[in-house]
C-alpha cells in the first residue's frame, strides 16, 4: 500500500471498469463489480488489491500471491492462484501502468498532491510583465522573469528559476531547484529536482593565446509530453536550436550538448551523454552511460547497449554495444573470443 502521507488514491474502482481502461479481457469467472481498492506487488497485495505479472521470472510470486486481481498474459492463467479474478491482457506491464494512473492520477502528472490548486506564494517573485495562466501554482522562492509565460493548469516548484522570454505551457510540473533560461517548453512536460535548460553549450575556438568563447546564440525547443529527470542539463544552441521531441523519456543525470536534435519518444537513460550537433531519429533507446559524439545520426529506432561508445552513424533500427559501438552480435562473438582466450592455459599455447 502506497504510504497516504505522500500518495493519494482515487480508488475503489470496479473490475470492469479497470478492464476497460487497460484494455484488458476479464477471465474466466472474473465478477466485473469486485472493487478493488489499491495496486500493489505480488508479494505484499492483499484480497482487495490488483497486481501484474510480466516477466516470467516472477511466476513464483504470482502462484503464491494474495493479490484479489491481476493483470497477466494469457499464457500464464493456468499458473494463477484459484479463486484470483484476473485481467487478460496482451501487455500486462502497460496495462498496469494505466491501472495505476486511475489509483494515483497526480503521479502521472509527476506533480505531488497541494493542499490549494492555483496561487502565487507570498515568497515567490514574479515580474509584472509574467503573463500567468490560470489555476498556477507558483511555490515560495520562485523566481519568474519579465516576459515569459506559464500556461494553464503549471505547477512551479520551490526555488526555480525562469529566465526572461522563457515559454512554458499547459499542465507542466516544473520541480524544485530546476533553472529554465533561453526555452520555450510545450505542454505536460516534467522537469525533475535540479534539471538545467538553456544554459551555454560548451563552444569555444581552442588555440593560443587563450580559448574564445563563441557566442551561444540559440535556444532550447522541448515539445508535448516530455520527462526530463533530475539534474539533466540541456544546453542551448550555438545558433540552430537544441529540440527535444515529443513524448521523450530522459533519465538523471543526462549531458544534452549544443544542437542536439532529438526526435519523438525517445528514451535515454542515466549518465548518457549526447555531444554536440548529434541527430537521434525517433524511438531511440540509449542505455545507461552511452556516449554519442558530436555530429553523428543515430537513426530511427536503434539501440545503443549500456556503456557503448558511438563513433559513427547507426543505422535505422539496428542494436550496437561496445566502444567503439558496433552490431551487438559482432560484439558479443568479439567478447567471447576474449572471454575463450582468457580462459586458455599456457600449455593450451603451441610455439
């Protein structure tokens, strides 16, 4: 059960209607009226909860579970405790996320719970040429610069900084200690704790006698739908724009350099870093601690492994692992042959 102090659950809601949100199929003897009253894991639900099983390795915890519902694959109903009303789905994982959102709407959102929708805090500065939607809510020590704009519905959370002419749109949630400058943000777009936008890409011309700084002149453009988590930096352009597109999913501790256009729902996990001017198609995946560098084009639908190093262009659609990055099959016959090698004793070694 999710602790009430921090979430806040909308429930109960019927079985059928819980079906027909996910897209689910009821099973075999599932009442339709059973309420259930929260989500929660196999290991820890109750008679009146709902949980998932996706992934296989997790069937014990489903034949053990006191879970009064759950959502799984068809073909795993044969494993289910007798008595468990179950929700069919095709992708058990999805359905569940979209449970969730019924019980717990505001986490969608990223936003916590307020006691008071709308409304500027005493402590919050905000510069009379602001234009300030309607139902914002703007926490203490925010500071919100001449000319920009926040559209309806925004949260803003402690101590952020936007900066003049900075746009941001509807339904945002906009975490403490996040600093906004030189962007225009769409709509629903969530800003972790510390994430900065819109500060100087790392452009200078290198050379005696000292490095010059070459003028940032660009911004940054994050469309609809958009999840950057904490302490991410985005750097605006040197003159073309940085975009991020719609729907992209960007993780902690994410290095976004000058330039840098990435397509839609993308995602891009921890510690990766992306240099200068590189293109990502859409539906690019980049595992924790990935290296892009500068210039390259990382087309529609490829993934890159944890920890690759990217050197040239992938192609569209195409898996790469290592560093330099290369087709994950020759990569892992090229780890193999090292691990083999590695195991061979010095007598195995003719001269």
């Amino acid at each position: 059960m999710a602790d009430p102090r921090f979430f806040s659950n909308k429930g109960p809601f019927a079985l059928g209607d819980i079906a027909r949100r996910v897209g689910a199929e009821l099973g075999e003897g599932a009442d339709a009226a059973f309420l259930v009253h929260d989500i929660a894991p196999l290991d820890s639900a109750g008679a009146d909860d709902l949980s998932f099983l996706d992934n296989p390795k997790y069937i014990a915890a489903f034949e053990a579970t006191s879970a009064g519902a759950c959502l799984t694959h068809a073909r795993h109903v044969e494993r289910a405790p007798k008595g468990m009303a179950l929700l069919i789905s095709k992708d058990p994982y999805r359905a569940y996320a979209l449970a969730s959102q019924m019980f717990y709407p505001e986490e969608a959102t990223g936003a916590p719970t307020y006691d008071k929708v709308g409304g500027i805090h005493e402590r919050a500065t905000v510069h009379a040429g602001a234009k300030i939607g309607q139902n914002v809510t703007i926490e203490a020590g925010a500071v919100i610069g001449e000319d920009t704009e926040i559209g309806d519905g925004t949260v803003i959370g402690c101590n952020v900084s936007v900066a003049r002419g900075c746009t941001i749109g509807r339904n945002c949630f906009i975490a403490p200690n996040v600093v906004i400058s030189h962007a225009h943000i769409g709509d629903r777009v969530i800003l972790h704790p510390g994430v900065c936008i819109g500060q100087d890409g790392f452009g200078f011309a290198m050379g005696l006698p000292h490095h010059e700084k070459v003028p940032q002149l660009g911004r940054v453009i994050i469309q609809d739908y958009v999840e950057i988590g904490a302490n991410t930096t985005v750097d605006r352009g040197a003159g073309p724009d940085t975009v991020i597109g719609e729907g992209t999913k960007i993780d902690n501790l994410v290095q976004i350099g000058h330039n840098v256009q990435i397509g839609r729902h993308c995602i891009i996990v921890s510690q990766a870093g992306i240099a200068g001017s590189a293109h990502l198609g859409d539906f690019v995946v980049l595992a924790a601690q990935a290296g892009v560098a500068g210039h390259l084009t990382i087309n529609s639908g490829a993934q890159l492994a944890a920890r690759s190093g990217v050197t040239h262009d992938v192609p569209a659609g195409q898996r790469y692992g290592g560093a330099p990055a290369r087709p994950v099959k020759e990569w892992a016959r090229e780890l193999a042959a090292i691990r083999n090698l590695g195991r061979r004793r010095p007598s195995d070694t003719k001269d």
